[in-house]
C-alpha cells in the first residue's frame, strides 16, 4: 500500500533545507515513512536531487523530484533527465513550483515526458486560472499555491480559501480526474482539515514540516486531521 | 592518490546518456577508476546528480557536479545546492557548460560558493575571449570547448588548435595558476596527445568515451596518451 | 473601420528582419494599408518595438508590438512595458511567440496587463493543447503555430489540417469568444483560404510577406482569398 | 560637439519609469539637452526602445538603448536587433544592466556585435570582479553598480567608495583603454563629484534624475560638479 499514491495525501517538499540534505533527508523521510504506517495516511517526499536514491532506497513511501527537464538522453550536461530521476527510485515530479517557473510549453512537453516513462505529474500553479490553464494539459496532480504566503505559516486554506474554491471550480469544469492539492503556509492539523473540507485531495507542505522543531510530531497532527 | 585531482586530468563528464544513468553509470565510473589506477594518471567523472552519491560510494576517483545554481541553503525548489552535492561525495562541479550557460553574476556567485564550500571549480568556456573573462574570477580550472565541435569526433586540438593556443596566452596574461583543459571533439589518444602539446593540463571529455563501443579501452588509450 | 480589428484578419509579423526595419519597416505598413483600403480587410502589422511610433503615425492598420514584459512602470531597465508600446501607437501584441516563449505564470500576468491598458492580447501556441491551455487566460485572440513549420513555406492549413481543426475543438470547448488564428509556412493565397475554411479567423504570416520579391502582391492575393 | 561622446560623461537610464515615457521622454532629453549645451559637459540619455526614434530625432545629444539581443537579422520575434536600435538613432547600448542581466557567452556575442555595427558598448558590472571580467571582453565603457545601492539614494561614490577604487584597480591591469562609470545612488553633485575624485569618468543615473521633482536643475547640479 504505502508504495501507492493514494489520497487524500501530504506531500512534503524538502526544497534545499539543510534540514533535509543528506543523510537528514533520509532521516525525515523515514518519519513521513513512520506516520504513514501509523496512520494509514499517503504521505510522500519530494528531496533533492542527489538524495532520491538514498532515500529511495530507505524508505517504501512516494518519492518525488522536485523539477525534471523537458529533454530526452543525450548532450544535455547539468539537466534533469525523467530516466534518471525514476530509475534513483522517484514515482513522480513536481513540475513548475513558484520558484522554478517554466515556459509553458516546457510544462506541455514534462507532462508528456512523465506519461511515456509512467512517471507522476505534479504541476504547480500560482492562482485558479493558472491551475486552470494547466488542467487542460492533464497532469496527474495539480497543487495551487499562491506564492505570497509561501514560508509564511499563514495557511492558504484559512487565509485565503476562495483561491481553494475558485481552483476546484475552474478546475473541474476542465479536468473531473485531476487531483487537486493545496500548500503553502500549512503549518498545523487544522490547516489540512480545512483544506480537505474545501474540496482538495491534500497538500503539499515544505517548511511546517522541515523547519518543525518535531517534525514527526507535525506530520502526524496532518495525518491525524486527514484521518479524522 | 586517487582521490586527489592531479595535472594532466582527464574529465569524463557523463551528460544525460542513457549510457551513463543509474547502474551504467557507476560501471562506467569503475572503468575510469579503474584505468585511473592502471595508469596513474588522474581521472575524474561527471554524473548526473541523481547518480553523485552512488559514484561517490563506489570509486575513489575524482567526482564531479554538471552545475550547481548559484543560491544558499532554503527556499529553492528543483535546485542544485553546493552542500547537496558535496554531502553526495562531488569534490567539485562544471560551471557554465555550454549545454547549461549562466548569466556573469551567477558565475562569479557559484565560484564564489565552491571557494567557500571546499569545492573544485570548472568553469567552462566557449573561445578564448570568454576564457580569459573567466580567468579574472579565479576558478581553479577552465575547460575550453568550441560548443561547434563537441559531439564531432572532429577534436579541437587537431581541428582548432589556434583556439587553445589563444586561450592559454589571453589566460595566463590575467591568471598563471589556472588549471586549463580543453574539450569538445576529444575521440582518440592522439587528440589528447595533441591538448597537451598545445599547453593544456587536460581534457573534458563526453560522447567521445560515454558512447564509446569499449569505453575502457578508449580511456585507456587515453591515459597512455597522456602518460607518455 | 481600418483602424479596429476585424475578422477575418491578417497579422504581419515583421520579427528582426533587415526588410522590416527602419523606413523599410514604414513602407511595408503602408502596403498592407494599401491593400487594407482596396480590400476592406482587416490587416494588422507587427513591426520591431523601435519602428511603433513611426508606423503607428504613418498608417491607421492596427500595429501590434511582438511582446511586452510582466511588468509595471519602474525600475525595470531593457524590458517592454505595456504603456510603452501603447502610447507608441500599438493597439495590441503579440505574446508567447515560438521564438519568445514565456513562462506560463508570466503570460497569465500579461494577459491580465493587456486587459488593464486596453491592448489586444494575441497569444500564440506551438500544438492544440497548450492553445487550449493559452484559452483558459481569455486573451482576445489565441494563434496556433506549428514551429516546425515557421519559415518554411509549407503551411500548416494545408500540411497539418488536423493541428487546426484539433486546435478548434479544444479551444471552443473552453472558449467560445476567442479569435482563432494560424500561422507557419503561409505562404500563398490558397493556404489563407485553407486556412479559413478549416474555421479560424484569419491568419499570423511573417516570412511569407516579409521576404517576398512583391510584398504587396501577395498581400493583395491573401485578402483577395479572404475576401472571395 | 554634442552628438559625441566625450569624458566625463553623464549617462541617464530612463528605465521603464512613466516620467520617461513617450512625450515625457522626449521632454526629459530635451532637459539634458539643454543642459549639455549650456555646460559643454556630455550627457546621454538611454530611453526605452519605443522611444529611442523621437528622441533621436528631437535632440542631439547621444541616444542609448537599454539593451541589444545576440541576434542577427532574421526569424527572432519579439527581441531586439542591433541595426534597429542604430537605425532609430541610437550610437550605443547599455548590457548586462542588473535589472537585464545575460549569460557571459552573450554580453561577449553583443559586444562583437555592437563592433561590427559602430555602437558603443555600455556593460554594466555588479561588483568589482565581474567588472574585471568584463573588461577582457573590450567593451568601450564599463558601469559599475552595486545592486543593492540602486534606486536608494545612497551613492555609490560615497557609501561605498571602495567599490569604485577597487574596480578601477581590477579593470586597469586588464584594460588601459575603457572608459570607467559608477551608478546606483547618485543623487546630488557632490556624488558625481566622488565619483570623478575616486577616478571614474563619469556616473550612470537613473531615479536621482528621472524620479527628481526637477529633473534639470539636478541635471544641471551634477553638470556643474563635473565641470568644476
């Protein structure tokens, strides 16, 4: 089961923390790991590059790139090719998070990529229309973050839900598949109830769980909000 | 020994080939190793980065990043961060190859962070004007490649040899410590020969060793070049 | 009536070429008025940013730029600010071309600009998807261009009927007010009346006008196929 | 006399500021026209691309753009072409401003080719190293300006003088010839006045004198301190 995406599901963005590099990426994923066993609760992990394979290898959990490139194999030095990624061990990648934008036809082409090497698109998208704009390119999963409250512990589902309700609209009027995630600014359990409650499958989540002093203990307070 | 970057050095930087992803890569990794031992003379190997931490376990040989962005620690989605990739087992990493070119100001950042990370600089060049450009930023190794030639087989030191002969006068005008390599087109031992007759301390190679039939023979043949 | 935009209509796009710049850029426009005049249609004109508010005097055809920057009045040196280019003379732009691809967030930006400042938005897409994905934005007018095709002479309305048509139905389906368009290889009359019969509004044609021995000839050929 | 370029020089970046746009651009030239003449002391002025032609055309003092595209005439919508600059009426441009900033392989593409086209090269440099790597590139003017000085009103000439001193020391063992500017923060005479005492041969300006409630009596006050 754990190696399955089910959903609802908390997928955590460990970005380039120092908190999560290296053998402490391994270390958070193996607490993601824990509380999924413990609570039947899809939670997935999207590390650094060079940590996929540890991390792949350690734990059963979803493992996520955080970026892939549109390119095929070949003279391409220093991108991001699908191949590699998927064989060190990820499922999926995120695509054009708010701080790594891409064209639009390079977010067409990744998607495409992800299909033909079975890979999971996760796209970003700053606000609805956006989210919209990308659902007609049929990813796998769309996670709408507004990039102002990023980092910010102000949770996008509390502040902010017309921007959840306004994407779930537009959204299926396009695309009745798409999972539809929600992040930034999720920092407690209440955070993702209320996200759920709005209409997303999850949400994707980075500093409330890297920069936690108890990271464990965060992430469970999520998988116990989505349980309940 | 091997662990220590020593002049005359061969590169072999591993692109995003097939030939030179996951498993293949830490086999191709080996042979170098390998031939390195053999022959004493030094060679260092460029993977992908999802493959750093695997190479870097396996062979004691010189590894090398393809890029690193010029950032700290944080909020960087899809990113490559210098601590990643040297927590990976890199001892160093390519900048600015001509498949992966970065602005002026990034280049002097991410010289900037290797300095203070501990990490080998090699900062890659289009002619010698842009060598010389570099020079002033006081990488510790330039690698001249004509982006015309690379993939050829046609090497620049046979083809061009005006190119290196240029960038090592217009170089050492500005920076006599410089290490300075040549690349694009290098196939045969004799190119090599050749790179290090014109003045060079050794080449970065690609396609002529990754798509090889025998890659250690090639190597090989190489080594000896440079030996002799 | 010249000065408004009508379909069906053709758009010149008059990218970087040495024939389109300067007076030489003047001249062209007041050809395609010329034409516009005797044939009562619409035909807009896409000159270099530098030769706006020269044509914009000279003719009453609408002039577009061929981009404008995300961005608002300030501190923004070498960018193309929307009231720049409006008060220069232009009606509207060009967004998102082949050859000047933007991020997904910042053509979502620059739809919201052009709506703002009162400029026509035209938003060109590669395939039918992204043209669907461009029409969840709402610019005014979305055009499809194959760029494998662009500068060819073989026009997408005769060799890749389907990308057109597949381009339609996606687009109505989400967008029943936005302005079709094609582009790539136009190149003769027949390919203009191919292009409408297959149901767009009109065409986006650069080399085939721009380089031509008589520009106006087929200028005239083209509206006479409109026209007919 | 005024149609060359002479040292000291005052160079003033329009940016993309409304006060600089369109009429009021052309207003402002008018202003540091008349100044020039009054003073004998040389200003320029670098407006945005839409009005490089009226200006040109309006006043005889040198016109610069903000910023050139490595391109050559042909199939590149929507960048900018060196002959259209020229042809509008520019005699140079700026690069690399750090508001437009390029890869390294690019600013020496431009420079080559503002050669070939008898423009006069204004590279920008954020600190004092790039300066110095730029300088090897053979530019004919260099501007150095520390990013985070501009639009403060803190000058560089004051706040930071050895920035200045540094720069000149980096770039005169490289380059005898260059002509050396500072920017960022340039408000009152007595910081061109710096500038020129620390050995610069002139400043870059921009919202000291754009955003200035009186444009040309502060124009006036830094022609005078250069003149004294």
């Amino acid at each position: 089961m754990l190696g399955k995406l089910q959903t609802p599901v908390i997928i955590v963005n460990f970005k380039t923390y120092l908190e999560a590099t290296d053998e402490k990426a391994v270390e958070l994923a193996k607490k993601a790991e824990k509380v999924s066993l413990e609570t039947k609760v899809s939670i997935g992990v999207a590390p650094q590059f060079t940590d996929i394979a540890n991390i792949a290898k350690a734990v059963s959990i979803p493992v996520f790139a955080q970026h892939i490139d549109p390119i095929q194999p070949g003279s391409h030095t220093g991108h991001l090719l699908a191949e590699s990624v998927k064989e060190a061990g990820a499922m999926g990648t995120l695509i054009n998070h708010s701080e790594r934008q891409l064209k639009l036809s390079d977010i067409d082409a990744i998607i495409k990529i992800t299909c033909e090497k079975g890979l999971v698109s996760v796209v970003c998208a700053n606000n609805p229309a956006i989210s919209a704009s990308v659902a007609t390119l049929k990813p796998e999963i769309i996670a709408i973050e507004p990039p102002e409250l990023i980092g910010t512990g102000i949770s996008v589902s509390k502040a902010k839900p017309e921007v959840i309700t306004d994407t779930i609209k537009l959204v299926r009027e396009i695309n009745k598949k798409v999972i539809i995630l929600c992040g930034a600014g999720i920092s407690r359990g209440e955070d993702v109830k209320a996200a759920l409650r709005l209409g997303t499958q999850g949400v994707l989540v980075a500093s409330g769980i890297v920069k936690a002093k108890d990271p464990y203990t965060i992430l469970r307070e999520f998988a116990e909000a989505i349980r309940i």
